[in-house]
C-alpha cells in the first residue's frame, strides 16, 4: 500500500500535513512533483507516469489540486485506473469550474445562491446586473482564496471589475445577488469520507467583505442544522467528490450553496477540533478506512 500525495507549490499546507501525518501512522507515501510529471506513452501503447523521483506506482491518492498543471490531468486518469480516488479527476474539473459545479447542482436541485453565466460582453454583463439589480458579484468561473471575486455596487464598478476579470484571459464570468443577510459571512464544512468532518463560520474583517481565510477572515467553530450538514453532504455526492469544502449562507429561505472546492484547506480548522483532522482526511483517503464522521470540537 503506498498514499499518493501531490505537491502543488500553489498549496503546500494541506499535502505538507498529510505527509507527517502518514509518518505517524507509518502508512508509505510517494510524494508526487505535480511541476515535473511527465507522460510517457510506449510504442505498444503502456503509458507511464513519472516526475523527477521516477515512475510513479501508488495505491491510493490523497485529495489533490489541479491548478495551474493541465498535465497532471492527463497523469492522475492513468493513475485513477489501478489507485482509489475520492476525488476522481472528472469531478474535480468540474467543482474547479464554478459554472459547471452550479449546472450540476442544479440538476440535482440543490439550492445555491442564483448565478448568471455571461459571456465576456460588457454590454451583456450591464443589462445582466441591472436585471439581478445591484450590488452584484462578479467573478470568473475558475480561481481561489476570492482572488478574481469583485463586488460592484454600481455600473462604473462593474465596468472595472469586467475588464480586470477580463484580463486575467478567456472564460465565462458568473454575476450573482449579493446575500445581504449574510454578508461577509460563510460557512465551510469540510466532507471527507463522503460524510461532514468538521465546520466553521468564517468573517471578513476590516473592510473585507470576503470571508476568505487567505484574505484575513476570521473563523469560529459552528454547529450546522441538519438541513445544512445534508445539504453540503449532497453537494459533494452530486459532484463525485468524497472530499470537498462546501461554502454555505443562510438566509430567510434557508441554506444555499455558496461555492464548491475539491481540494479544502483545513489546516487553519485544526486549532479548535480535538480530533486530528489530518489523520481523519489521512485515513479517508484509504478505500479500507471506513465511514468518517464529525469531528470533537476543543
């Protein structure tokens, strides 16, 4: 049995604890250099994934992010054929795409908070937020940490923020209401094993209104209701992942779905859970682990 774990020099917290979390558990790991993987397809059609360490031959993977390596795409479908994945690749690029998690969780009819899929036509984008009325978020369909999110509380805002977003290269813009009642608030429950580890509400601070931990939220642990614990079970069921970071806002009409990512960082929730999250992650990543289920809070 040897554990898969990637290493994204875009997000080295998550990988750099399972690691020492294998240690402790002596579970083998292959640490994979998502900058150097190569494919090497033979004459008679083998196909062999390797980094610079070499040919990589893995069991199992542990949650991983795909961003900014298409070639790591290819690597992890060769992969994924003989190592279990709680997160398949297919499932992934979809959660990475904000456009295609909200398409899919709306043939679930799973609630989420409305969004418009617009081209990147500014004229479209102003008649679009008129009809939403303002103020508005925009962001692009792919990004994290609230990197290419804006808040436009106003045409000329909007104006701004389009061609900043638009600059950043071709894609899909998505325009959503803001949900003034749960402004600069979110909820991130963690799933891992297919089932809800551990939650906190995160608050922006100063005068940020995103509630990104990377962007200086502050976070608290949070009990979730029942509706939202299966709300954000079925969001990560709807899209294949058996790990993922659900986002939720409350509101009057009840949870809604806020975003969707494959590849959480849970390092920041360690402080206030007894339970070592790492190793519950650690262990989901083993097809023989079992059901995992809520984390103890401090």
């Amino acid at each position: 049995m040897t554990l898969g774990i990637a290493r994204n020099p875009y997000a080295t917290n998550v990988p750099t604890r399972l690691v020492e979390a294998a240690a402790e558990l002596d579970i083998p790991v292959r640490v994979i250099d998502l900058p150097t993987l190569t494919v090497d397809i033979s004459l008679h059609g083998e196909a062999v994934v390797r980094d610079t360490a070499g040919a990589i031959d893995i069991t199992s993977l542990a949650p991983y992010l795909l961003f900014g390596y298409p070639t790591a795409v290819h690597a992890f479908r060769i992969l994924c054929q003989r190592a279990y994945m709680q997160n398949p690749v297919d499932s992934v690029l979809t959660a990475d795409d904000k456009a295609a998690t909200a398409i899919q969780l709306s043939h679930a009819s799973l609630p989420q908070v409305p969004s418009t899929i617009c081209s990147l036509d500014l004229e479209r984008t102003l008649s679009v937020a008129e009809e939403i009325q303002y103020p508005v978020v925009i962001k692009r369909t792919h990004g994290a940490h609230g990197r290419w999110v804006r808040r436009a509380e106003h045409a000329a805002f909007l104006t701004q923020a389009f061609y900043e977003l638009k600059s950043e290269g071709p894609g899909a813009l998505i325009l959503q209401p803001e949900v003034a009642e749960f402004y600069g608030r979110s909820i991130r429950a963690v799933i891992t094993g297919g089932h809800l580890l551990a939650a906190t509400l995160r608050t922006a601070t100063g005068n940020e209104w995103r509630s990104n931990i990377a962007g200086g939220a502050m976070q608290y642990p949070v009990d979730l209701t029942p509706n939202e614990r299966t709300l954000a079970e079925n969001a990560a069921r709807t899209l294949g992942l058996g790990h993922a970071g659900i986002d939720i806002v409350r509101t009057a009409r009840g949870p809604l779905i806020l975003e969707v990512n494959s590849c959480p960082d849970f390092t920041s929730m360690l402080p206030f859970f007894d339970e070592d999250l790492t190793r519950a992650v650690l262990l989901a990543c083993l097809p023989s682990s079992g059901r995992i289920g809520r984390s103890v809070r401090r």
